[in-house]
C-alpha cells in the first residue's frame, strides 16, 4: 500500500463500519485516557519498512485523534499478511489485541464531564488575565492601558453584572502591575497579586480593602517578592497539603514548566522566591499554563492552560498529593475545549459550576457545568 493510502485508511479508520474497530471508536461513550490505534496495512512490509510509514504517517495519525478528543499514549502498526504488530509507546501501559476481531482493551470512560455554555463579552478589562471569586462576587484582572482589577456580580448564576468598582494596578499614577497573573487569597495570609512581564514574575501582598476603597496601588502594597525560583513567569494560587497551605505557581512555556509551592509565611518577609526554605515542594507539569485553580475538596490542582502557544482552551486536572509524592504532576483528566483564542483563567462559582475567561476583547467568557 502507498503512502497515500496508508493515510486514507487512517482518515476513514475511525468511521468504516466495515472495520470492528472503527465502530468501537464511533460509540460516543468511549472516551479514552488510554488508547491504542491500529493501522491495518495489506502488505508484506518488514518491521523496519513498517515503523518507517508510520513516521511518514504520524501528522496523519496526529490528526486523527484530534478530531477524535483523545488522548494518545501508544500506536501499534498491525500488518494483515505477515500478522505482525509493530508498536510505538511512549508510555508503558497493559492492553489485550485479540487478532480475531480487533478488539481493544482500554481504560475507564472519563470520570469528568464539562458542558460548556455560550460565550458571553466583559468589557473594559483590556485583554483579561484571570478571575477570582470571593465574598459573593467575582473579580476580573487584565491588561488595559494599565492593569484594572473590575468587580462583579454573577446574575441568574449565567452572567457577569458589573458593581461600578474598579482599580487601576498604578502607583503614582505609573503602571505597577501591568501584566497581572494569578490573583488569590486566604483568610490568615491574605490576598496575592502576580505580575509577569517578559518571563519574570513578581507576587504582590495587597491591603485588599484600601485597594478597593482607593482604585489604585498608592497605599495598597504591603510587601512584594520577586519570584526569581520561576522559570518563567509567576501565577499564583493557595492549595492545601494536610493541614498547611501554600502558595502555588506555575510557568508559562514549552519547556522547564514547573508547579512550585512556597511557604507563604516566609514569602511575606523576604524579597525573593529563591531565598532559603520559601520553596518547599516542586515537580514538573505541562506546557502553556496560563494560571491555576484550587478545588479544595477535592484536592484537585486545575492547570488552566492553551493547547498551544497562545491558543485554544485547556483544563488539566491534578491530584496535588500523589504529585508532591512522586515528584511528577498526576494527571486525573485533561479536558479540551471548542474556543481557539487564548484561555487565561478558570475559576468555580459553585460545587460544579465554573466561569473560564480568555484575553479576547469580545466574546471572551463561557460559564461551564461540571459532573464529576
């Protein structure tokens, strides 16, 4: 079989009800952590020749499971004459293939649905950065012709009602805070404001009522740290391990990404991340973080995050425990969804309601019902 038909087969392998397999895939209730995908080829191809048109295959199969919301971790190449299964793994996993028939064993459908609803616009935040929800209302942070903080009410638990109270990220008059990234708070440590311009971060200890009460920074900024241990960028955000809660960041990047988490009784006297014992656990994540979200009885770190570089939505879900334990982000589930601009914030309203906002002037809100 040429090339080319070798990615014909690939594009209607998922939809030939003649294949068994293709009408496995077609059922909509399986939605795959792990998968594997064959590729039936009707020659008497070597294994060399084989694993050689799936590297010509690859961006074929690449588009295959995209359109399919699956999440890839093997390929197996399974030659119909020879009866030979040439396998690609990133990942060690356990399946069954059973010749006869095709079929795969898999894992569990997702254990999280997320339906969501149509995009809505917030104004005058320039290109927003996050949102945090505390005290009955909602706060958008963004990148105007300054930095703004705007207060919200949510209405009918569908829409965003501006209050009339804003803050402008200035001191002086000058643009302090021009960039934020990561607004959150606790009752004992207080409210957190990150900032991040060309890779490096800056974490903010505000007088959130003078803030407020004020509209700008003048008197507002208790202490700040230059946030010098990130690899790129700052987004902060409290999670809790046991009884101690920290401080949490993560970078934005394709490379180096890191969750990071900081005592946040030693960030409020010193004057940078790396100073000893500030740091206190850390492990590796994915790319493009854009900020975080804590759910915290669930334990869940929510990685809100583009697909690409600037671009389209993303939610991976984290189980902080298992991560600090074994040093690596355990990923529960990822989710993507349909919006192609750049998502920036996530942040739940309720037990299974949530608002993702992204830095589009227009259209750039979608509340989100979850069932988990």
């Amino acid at each position: 079989m040429s090339d080319a038909g070798l990615c014909d087969r690939l594009d209607t392998l998922s939809i030939t009800s003649q294949n068994p397999l293709g009408e496995f895939f077609r059922k909509p209730i399986h939605r795959f952590s792990l998968i594997t995908i064959l590729i039936v080829t009707g020659t008497s191809s070597s294994s060399i020749l084989a694993q050689t048109k799936f590297e010509k295959a690859k961006p074929e199969i690449e588009k295959l499971i995209s359109q399919s919301s699956v999440e890839v971790v093997g390929v197996a190449i399974y030659d119909i004459e020879t009866k030979t299964i040439f396998m690609r793994l990133p990942l060690l996993f356990a399946f069954t293939l059973f010749v006869a028939g095709l079929a795969v064993q898999t894992s569990k459908p997702a254990r999280i649905q997320a339906a969501l609803e149509e995009l809505q616009t917030v104004e005058a935040v320039g290109a927003a950065q996050g949102l945090e929800h505390r005290d009955g209302k909602v706060y958008v942070i963004g990148d105007a012709e300054v930095g703004v903080l705007r207060e919200y009410t949510v209405e009918n638990n569908r829409a965003l009602k501006f209050t009339g109270r804003a803050a402008r990220l200035t001191v002086g008059g000058q643009d302090k805070l021009p960039h934020p990234t990561g607004l959150t708070f606790h009752p004992q440590f207080g409210t957190w404001l990150g900032n991040t311009v060309n890779r490096k971060g800056n974490i903010v200890l505000l007088d959130w009522e003078k803030l407020l009460q004020e509209g700008t920074l003048d008197n507002a900024i208790k202490h700040e740290v230059a946030d010098d241990a990130a690899v790129n960028g700052t987004r902060p955000e409290f999670v809790q391990l046991g009884s101690k809660w920290f401080l949490a960041s993560s970078d934005y990047g394709d490379q180096g990404n890191q969750i990071r988490l900081y005592d946040p009784e030693k960030l409020a006297k010193v004057a940078k991340t790396s100073e000893p014992g500030v740091l206190v656990y850390k492990f590796p994540c994915g790319t493009w973080v854009q900020s975080l979200h804590w759910i915290a009885d669930k334990g869940w770190l929510i990685l809100v995050q583009n697909q690409i570089e600037g671009l389209k939505w993303r939610l991976t879900f984290i189980d902080m425990k298992k991560s600090v334990a074994s040093g690596k982000a355990e990923v529960i589930q990822t989710i993507d969804f349909a919006p192609q601009d750049e998502l920036e914030g996530f942040h739940l309203i309720g037990k299974k309601r949530g608002m993702l906002i992204s830095s589009s002037r227009a259209r750039n809100l979608a509340f989100v019902e979850f069932s988990w």
